[in-house]
C-alpha cells in the first residue's frame, strides 16, 4: 500500500462527488458511448438524447465507475453540454473541464480526457449508427482527447507489463 | 494546488458525527501514555548525546540502556543486537543493501510476491550492481509457497526476506518453516523478516526463530513515528548504508533522540504488558466488522485469509462494483477513515500488487478497502462503522449503475 500522493482536489470536485449532476442510466438516450477499462478502474458511460433537426444536444447524463475526480469530470462535462448543437460540444476540451473542477491535479488530467473522449465517441457513434450524414466539421483522424481514451484503456496492460514482478 | 483550496476543499468537505479511524496502517497517534513518557525527554531531560563524556552525556546514555533493553526483550534479543533506525523502510533498506556488501559474489535476493515495497523497490534498485530480485508466488490467501521457495534457493542467493505477516491483507506467513529451509540448503544465505506488521500482534522471538535479521516498528504499537530497530543476528558485521560520525548506534550514524526512545519504549511496555488482551480485542473487533459488512452488504469478498490464519488486527474486503477511492472519500465524509488498494490511490494507476499477487481481478482489487485495529479502537466505532457503510457502499454502487465490469 505504498505509492501514495496526496490528491488535494478542488473544493468543485467535492462538491460534484457530492451531489453528481445528471447522474443515471438514460433510457430514451438516442445515443450512448462508454470510454475506459475496468483494470484501470476508471470507466463512463455519457448519454446523449439528441434533436436530429437541430442536431443538438436534448439532454446529456452519465454513469461512472471511478474515482472522485472521475465522477467530478463526467458530472461537469454534462453540464457543459447542457443544450449545445453537436458541433459545439465536440468542441469542449478536457482543459475546459478541468478548468471548470478548479484544475484536476496532475495524475488525474486523464479523468477529464477519458470523459471528453467519451462525448466525441458518442457523437461519432451518433453520424455512424443514427444519422449517416457525416458533417463536414467532423475529423476523419481521432483527436488527442479520444487517443486519451484509447490510451487510457490500454494503460492497464502497459503498465502490467512494466510493474509485474 | 495553493493552501487556500485545501481549507476550501475541507470546509466542503465537512465533518461527520462522529469519526472512526481504522487507517493505522498510514497513519497513527501515539497512546496518551506514550506521550506523557515522551515529554520530559523534550523539556528537561536526556538532550545529551549519549556519546559524549560529560554529565548530561551520561545520563542520556544511562537511560538510554535502560530503554533500549526494554525494547529488545520484546522480541527476545540482546540489546547489542538490535539497531535503532529511523523507519521500518530504513531497517528493510539497511538489511537488504547491507547484505549485498557482506557477500559480494552472490546476486540473488528471494523475496515474496506480497513483501512491502520498501523490501522490493529496495532490492530492484540494486540491479545496476547486478543484484537479481526473484518473487515467490503466493497462494490464494497470500501465503508463501515453501516448495518453490526450496526449488529457487541456489549457490548465488544472497538472501531471503519474508516478512512475519502481511501488512495489506493480515496472512501469517510461515517464516519458520521457510528459515529452517533456507538454512538446511545453505548456512550461508541470510534470512531477513519484515516483522512490522507482526510487532506486538503475534509473539516473535527472534533468538528461537535463528533468523538474521528482523525490522520492528514503533509506528506499529502505537509509539512515535521516526524509530523502529533492526534485529541483527551475533556475529554479522552489518554497516551503515549511510556515512556520519561515530555515534552509539552502529547502523545510524546519527544522535541518538530520547524523547523518541522513550516513547517506543513506553509502547512496547503497554503493548506487551497487555499482549493477550489488546489481541483479544482487536480479534473480537476484526471478525464482528469483517463478517458484519458481509452479512449486511451483497457482493463483499474477504482480502487473505481468516480465523487464526490471519492477523488479529486486519480487515480487507472487496466491494464488488465500487471503486475505492472514490469508497474511501465517501466513507471519509461519513466519518470513517481506511484506505483502499485501488489504482486511483497510488501514483502509477495500477492496484495494490499484494491483491494482484494473491489473483484479484482488478475490478476486486479496485473495490478493495483495508482497515485496522488497534487498542485504541471501540465495539461503539464498529457498530457505527456497520450501520453506515451499507449506505456508503449503495450510494458509490448507485454511481457505477448499470456499467459492467
């Protein structure tokens, strides 16, 4: 039980775990994606229910087996997608959300990307699996918040590989 | 982050009704005892350097023989042979590092799977001297496996470090069997025990166990932080791993500090005086809390092993579905302090490698919590303790929902 750091969280962070916005299971979500491996410990599930005429964001909630700031991220990311078209909130960055939770500390910066990352899967998933006319502001290339995720979930085996005795 | 956010974030925070601390293994006071034995040392007496020839040097030195006996009787040694450090991670550092510079030819270093970090970061950081670390695999409950033991001992093993209990999930590990192995191969390869955790909880006698060397802690009984003893068997001529003056201490180049000896020598007294009964106590705690949160919660699984197998002081469980961190800061704002083995704990994002040792998955080892019991604890602490955590636990499994792990 050693390798220990302090995790001075940002009063914000307390406060989300506390009282989580939007937190649950959507059912008439028209779209969900989850980001994460359960090695790491570290998983989201965003839901988005989306107007196809306006393409934009109904409502937005999440599910979260992680940590405080996990929680924290996934909670403040909904919030900022409140109501936004879907080319504004694949625009939200991790440093938005971290911003916003009075700075993640360091080790925990992936918690935000891995939620960002979620988001852009689902809206991916959204132009792939929903609506098949793919928008031109949407990249081919995955972006560094989904490479976050991507890498995040292959985190686990990396580092078993380097930490196994 | 600045120190302004930090009271912010513990004004958010809050306190509960009542707090239950069962985290000793990161942290503890001392006994109130302990204290008043500490407190003339700060004030008016023992400030001399013992080493010195004067008055005050004489009377620090008195004491210090007296008190220094009293420790070392607690685990039936000689005073001569027990060094006083600083941490149980120097002792383990000491015994390790200082083995390696008795014996220059052998470069195999035994130790088990589930062995402290300050036993395994210790010996890996020896690999640019070509020393080799070579892990004994534990059974499910964290038990070393004594046949690999045997198969794995060779001309090149240096030394065997095996601590007395596990610090993480409370297994008793069969250190004299695995000393009486190691020696009928081999006289010469050194037998270290980690016996930290095991300090004051079962009785160790380090003279019958004809082991080479042992780490105690105060820390561990209650006394101050900052001392703990190394056990040096007679006849090995261990070194400091650090340069200093002469002092009166051999492996601690440093002066000696009464108020700190005074204090660990005031624990063992109550800690030994009180051996059976502090053991009841914890033991009766130990198996109302362990078997309480499993009656009361669905889906909890017991970290190592139970009944006497297992410290009387330990409790380590799974909450399936929780993340433990996340379980730690929850129990926290209810007043309940443990700590988890969880990879959001611990720097390098990966769980507590005693549970991946012992074939947790990672989603058990994630929902890991470990508590401890000392004297100090209370049947009231308990009670609160199983009336709270179910709702501790519903509420972070409430959070996780419908995601499979």
């Amino acid at each position: 039980m050693s390798s220990r750091i302090p995790l001075p969280y940002a009063p914000r962070v307390l406060e989300l775990f506390r009282n989580p916005q939007n937190l649950g299971h959507m059912k008439d979500a028209t779209v969900s994606a989850t980001a994460g491996s359960p090695a790491c410990g570290d998983i989201i599930i965003i839901y988005l229910k989306i107007n196809d005429e306006t393409e934009s964001v109904i409502k937005s909630s999440f599910e979260s087996y992680g940590c405080a700031s996990n929680i924290a991220s996934a909670s403040q990311l909904t919030i900022l997608i409140g109501k936004l078209t879907l080319k504004e909130a694949w625009e939200i960055t991790w440093k938005q959300v971290s911003d916003k939770l009075g700075k993640l500390p360091k080790i925990k910066t992936h918690c935000g990307s891995l939620a960002v990352g979620g988001l852009r899967r689902a809206i991916r998933k959204y132009y792939s699996e929903v609506n098949k006319k793919k928008p031109d502001w949407l990249p081919e290339e995955i972006t560094k918040d989904e490479k976050h995720a991507l890498e995040e979930e292959a985190l686990a085996e990396k580092m078993k590989k380097k930490y196994v005795l | 982050m600045e120190m302004k956010s930090v009271k912010e974030l513990l004004e958010v925070h809050g306190k509960a009704e009542k707090d239950c601390y069962f985290d000793w293994e990161n942290g503890s006071i001392v006994d109130v005892e302990v204290f008043n034995a500490m407190k003339p040392f700060f004030l008016e007496k023992g400030y001399g350097n013992p080493a010195i020839t004067h008055r005050i040097g004489w009377e620090s030195y008195e004491f210090y023989g007296i008190e220094k006996e009293k420790i070392a009787n607690s685990i039936n040694a000689d005073s001569v042979n027990l060094a006083l450090t600083f941490s149980s991670t120097e002792s383990n550092n000491i015994a390790v590092i200082g083995t390696t510079r008795l014996d220059k030819k052998r470069k195999k270093i035994l130790v088990s799977s589930v062995e402290h970090l300050s036993v395994i970061h210790a010996v890996k950081a020896l690999y640019d001297q070509g020393i080799k670390i070579e892990t004994i695999p534990v059974s499910h409950n964290g038990v070393v496996n004594l046949d690999i033991l045997q198969e794995k001992l060779d001309e090149n093993t240096l030394m065997v470090s095996l601590q007395s209990i596990n610090h993480e999930i409370g297994t008793i590990q069969p250190v004299k069997e695995a000393i009486e192995i190691v020696k009928d191969k081999d006289e010469d390869i050194y037998f270290h025990t980690d016996a930290s955790a095991a300090y004051g909880r079962i009785p160790l006698d380090f003279l019958d166990l004809n082991v080479d060397f042992g780490t105690i802690s105060s820390q561990k009984i209650l006394g101050p932080k900052s001392i703990a003893g190394l056990y040096v068997k007679d006849g090995i001529k261990l070194k400091s791993i650090y340069e200093g003056q002469l002092s009166v201490e051999i492996l601690s180049p440093d002066v000696e500090y009464m108020p700190l000896l005074a204090g660990f020598a005031k624990a063992v007294e109550i800690q030994f005086n009180k051996f059976k009964e502090i053991n009841e106590h914890t033991l009766k705690l130990r198996d109302k809390l362990m078997y309480g949160l499993q009656t009361t919660i669905p889906r909890v699984e017991i970290n190592g092993p139970e009944g006497h197998h297992r410290a009387p002081d330990n409790v380590n469980v799974s909450f399936l579905g929780c993340e433990g961190e996340a379980l730690t800061l929850e129990s926290s704002m209810s007043g309940i302090f443990a700590s988890s083995g969880s990879a959001c704990t611990s720097r390098i994002l990966m769980p507590s490698h005693i549970l991946t040792a012992i074939g947790r998955k990672p989603e058990e080892a994630h929902g890991s919590f470990l508590m401890k019991l000392t004297r100090l604890n209370t049947e009231e602490e308990v009670n609160y303790t199983l009336e709270t955590l179910p709702k501790v636990i519903n509420r972070i499994r409430s959070i996780t929902g419908g995601i499979e792990l």
